[in-house]
C-alpha cells in the first residue's frame, strides 16, 4: 500500500536526521613498549590529551594497569595533560618546514595521509595507593587553574574546535624560531606556546587602546585649535601641488596635508563652529 502525502512529507523531514556527522579529526599511534610487550595501534582524537592516551592504553594492556608509564615523542617526554594530537601536527610542521629547506606551509587540520605516528611508552614500577591519590589530587589541581591564552576564548562563546584551529594556524606562522626551538618536555613547550598565546592577545587588546587613545587627542587637538585659533588653521588645509609632471603629462600624485591629520581636521572645523556659536552667544548677550 502507498504512502499517503502527509506521511512522505513525515519521511522526508526525518531523513535529514539520519545524515552522518562531519568526521572527526583524529590520527594513527603505534605505541611501542620497553618491557618486549607487543605493539599497540591506537587512534588520537583532536581533544586527547595524554592522560587519555594512557587510559587507554592501560585498557588495552592489563598488565599496565597498575605501571607507571611515561609517552616519548620524539625524545620529549610528554605531560599528561598535553594535547597529543596538537603535538603531533605542530611537530609535522617542524619536519615538512626542515624538509622543504625553511619555507612556510599551510598548516590543514585535516589529517594526512602518512604512516602512523610512532611513540615510546617508557614502562616503569608499578604506582603506589598514596602515588595514585596523589595523581588525582594533581589533576583537580590542574583543572582549577585559570584559563590562559587561547583557551580565554571559550568565556567568549568560541568551540573547543575554533580554539583549537587559533592554536594551530597562530603557532604554525609565529617566529621561525619558534618551530626550531628545542624544549626539554612538553610542559615547557605548553608554558612557552601559552605565553605567546598571551602576549600576542595582550598586544591586540593594547594596540586598539593605543589607536583609539591617538583618535581621541587628535580630536581633541583640533577642536582646540578650531576655537583658539578659528581662521589660520584653514590655511593649511589643502595641500599645495607639486610641480612635478610625468612624461605622458600626468600629474604627481597629490599627498594629503603633512599638517593636520584627517581627524584633526574634523576637530578643527567643529571647533571653528563652537567658537562661532560662542561668539554668536555673547554677542546677543551684549547686545542692548
């Protein structure tokens, strides 16, 4: 039996729920051990952090529930509260910068197609009661940090997503140096990427005060001006031609007033029209 209109336009307005959902980002891990226990092959999603890499891997391991394991990247050890995934990238960066002689690339946040990233896992004693509180008692320490740089912007309503590309595209097309710069673990590279995060949102937020500081004395300036001094000012408001011509008899390009700005001209010209109505004022004042 056929479906009635009514009950097609029901199908159609619910296949659209059934769409999958955009894929999300992750990348491939081979973890290889210390102690001679067989490889591990894992997957990175973009919000991992290291600690969650081991999770996991005490969940594919039993006889690592209880060890105490640390994760190398190429030979950096790794906190566990790092990103792994923005690790990796910025660390493909490094190695596609060196490879093509220094020449910045665009970074992608898709994930390329190359081999799995390759990392140590360094299996040490097994982890102590008092140890393991202690563990829990540092990461609700953690989590009660402030936010610093970029991750500032999830109080201003961005995703985890858009903080995450920030992070990526600003760190990739920072100082050369930055890239070639050796750390000696991953929390110093966090504790230096967070302070450039925070310097360079210091330097917006100071240099649109600056600017904004500049606009308003200049202003100001010229209503001064405008008042004080009505008529001399406009003297020097249109700027003179040069003689200077082209061979095809086109004129030099005019600059504008080396003088007045365009905003102190403004201030200029209300101030000339204060000092009208002010005189204007005392005039019907004075007047018998």
């Amino acid at each position: 039996m056929g479906l009635s209109e009514k009950a097609k336009g029901k199908q159609r307005a619910v296949e659209p729920a059934n769409e999958p959902e955009a894929k999300a980002l992750s990348k491939d891990l081979t973890i290889r051990f210390t102690e001679g226990i067989p490889d591990l092959m894992l997957a990175v999603a973009e919000k991992d952090t290291v600690r969650d890499v081991k999770t996991n891997i005490r969940a594919s391991r039993p006889q690592l529930e209880k060890r105490r394991l640390k994760l190398i990247l190429s030979g950096q050890l790794l906190t566990d509260s790092a990103l792994l995934y923005t690790r990796i990238v910025v660390l493909e960066e490094r190695q596609r910068r060196a490879a093509s002689g220094g020449q910045p690339n665009v970074v992608s946040l898709e994930p390329s197609p190359a081999a799995s990233t390759w990392l140590h896992c360094s299996v040490g004693p097994p982890i102590a009661d008092e140890e393991e509180a202690e563990e829990e008692s540092k990461i609700q320490t953690a989590q009660l940090k402030p936010l610093r740089g970029f991750d500032r912007l999830a109080a201003a309503g961005f995703s985890a997503q858009d903080i995450a590309n920030f992070r990526l595209q600003f760190h990739a097309h920072s100082a050369v140096d930055y890239l070639d710069q050796e750390f000696e673990d991953d929390e110093e590279f966090d504790e230096h990427a967070r302070a450039l995060e925070e310097r360079w949102i210091e330097s917006m937020d100071g240099g649109t005060a600056s600017q904004s500081a500049n606009a308003s004395s200049a202003m100001l300036n010229g209503i001064g001006i405008g008042f004080f001094f009505p008529l001399i000012p406009f003297f020097y408001f249109r700027p003179p031609k040069p003689a200077v011509f082209w061979d095809n008899g086109v004129e030099h390009e005019v600059m504008g007033s080396s003088i007045f700005s365009r905003r102190m001209q403004i201030g200029v010209i209300l101030g000339f029209i204060v000092n009208l109505i002010f005189g204007t004022w005392i005039y019907l004042l004075t007047a018998p």
